[in-house]
C-alpha cells in the first residue's frame, strides 16, 4: 500500500487508517460510522494463484496493464465519483475494506452494451458514473461515455498516469459536491 499512498500522496489526510484490508481516509460519521470519501482495498500479489486468474479472465487485455492495477489496489471507493472494480470472492473478502463493485460482473453479464470485447472494464466515474474506464490490447486505460464507447474522453499509456488523474478528478469532484457547487 506504500506505493498507492505515494502516488497519491494520500498522507495528506490526517484521518488516514491503513490495515491488512486497505486504506481509509475521510472519515464521514455525519453520513454513517462506516463512510469514508477515501476507500481502497489492499492490493493483490502480482503473481498470486487470484491475480493470474484475473489475468487469464481479462485477456486480451494487455497483462503487465492488469497486474499493475491489481498490484495498487483490488477495488476502490472514492465518495460516489470513482469506483474501481475489485475481485471478491471467499479467499480476498476478507481483506477489503469495502465490498467493491466486482470485476466479473463488469466484464460478463453487467457488460456494457457496445464496448470492444478485447477492452477489459476496470472502472466508472463521473457524477452518475457515466464514463467506463477500460484496458485495451496494447496496456492503454481508456475512459469512454458509457451510452457511446466510440467517444474516447481520456486516453492514459501507464495505471500510474490513471489511476492519479482519475483519483484527483474524482477529490475535486467531491470536493465541490461538498462545498455545493453543482448541487442545485
């Protein structure tokens, strides 16, 4: 988790609670006891029996793509403006710190209509989670409007570049659901 905490130089939360399940941070009581704005699950081990299922799943999805998204995390929260997929399942329940939105259900019977079928979907964002995050054949995370996957809103080459645009994309957006702009 040191690496997530780095890229996103999360120790700028003073509440920040890391464990064997993940990292919180945000503490919301007012909302409920267990709501957080910051949620993500520990990562996987990159050459873990589970990590290389989700591999095989995910192909033809680029490999060392995968590998990389699960190495930082296995699901995530942030507020109701991002949420990564995760892989839950008996052995890795018991180390999330939140029930993430499920990697299968994404790729399979909950796929989007109209997606390519060698793009691996990983994550939505957006207000109304609108936008669907994907993998591509060649490593590249893609972010496409969910009722038209031609439209390419944004286009990252590493999880790196992602996973920090995407994160504080999602910060400013519930910064500013906070502070009540856009909430009319």
């Amino acid at each position: 988790m040191t690496d997530l905490r780095k890229i996103l130089e999360l120790d700028r939360y003073p509440d920040l609670n890391e464990s064997v399940q993940g990292l919180l941070a945000g503490h919301r009581p007012n909302i409920g006891i267990l709501s957080y704005d910051v949620q993500f699950n520990a990562p996987l081990e990159s050459e873990s029996d589970i990590c290389n299922q989700i591999v095989e799943f995910a192909k033809p999805a680029n490999e060392a793509a995968v590998r990389g998204l699960f190495g930082l995390c296995n699901g995530a929260h942030i507020g109701k403006f991002l949420a990564i997929y995760g892989f839950s399942s008996e052995t890795t329940q018991k180390y999330m710190c939140t029930v993430s939105w499920d990697i299968v259900k994404a790729n399979t019977y909950g796929r989007l209509a109209g997606l390519p079928k060698d793009w691996f979907v990983v994550a939505q964002s957006g207000l109304s989670l609108n936008e669907v995050h994907l993998i591509d054949e060649t490593g590249n995370f893609v972010v496409v409007e969910e009722g038209n996957p031609s439209a390419v809103v944004r286009n990252y080459e590493t999880v790196i570049d992602w996973i920090k645009t995407e994160f504080n994309f999602a910060i400013e957006s519930l910064n500013d659901y906070y502070s009540g702009v856009g909430n009319s």
